[in-house]
C-alpha cells in the first residue's frame, strides 16, 4: 500500500525535476545569445535552477562588448595601458 506522504514527496520532486530542465535550456539559449559557453551555463542552469538562469540573463553580452570597444575606437578612444588595459606591462 502506498501512503499519502510518499506520493507528495513523489510530485514534488518531479516538479522540481523539470523546473531545473527546462531553467536549463532556458540557460543554455540565453548564453548562446550573449556568446558566452552554452553548456556551462546549462548545468549551471539545471543545478542551481531559476537562480542559474537568473545568472545567465545578468551576464554581459559579448558582442556588444566588442561593438562597443569599435565605437569607441573609432571616436579616438585610446587605452590607458599599451597592453590594451591590462596592468604591470610597459612599453618596450
């Protein structure tokens, strides 16, 4: 005989199964999206559920980065550092 307790517990962890699945492939779409490792954030998605997801959306975008880097490129924007930003390196 199966008792009423067992089967709640049953239902639930099948709900929370699939809210972490489908915080997954919702992770693993939006970091395709900003250019950033799908796979990564899919178990990153699938362990941590919607707070992995939430993750991935606060992400920056890499294209947008780099379009950004472009524009200010073009507007005579010159990095404080030879090496492109990056400390402790000098001019040789």
């Amino acid at each position: 005989m199966v008792c009423c307790a067992c089967s709640v517990d049953l239902k639930s962890q099948i709900v929370v199964l699939v809210v972490h699945l489908i915080s997954a492939g919702l992770s693993k779409t939006v970091a395709a999206q900003k250019a950033r490792n799908s796979n990564r954030w899919a178990i990153a998605g699938f362990l941590f559920g919607p707070l992995g997801l939430i993750a991935a959306v606060g992400m920056p975008d890499r294209h947008q980065i780099v379009y950004l880097r472009y524009l200010a490129e073009q507007q005579g924007y010159q990095p404080r550092h030879a090496c492109g930003g990056q400390k402790g390196e000098t001019d040789a």
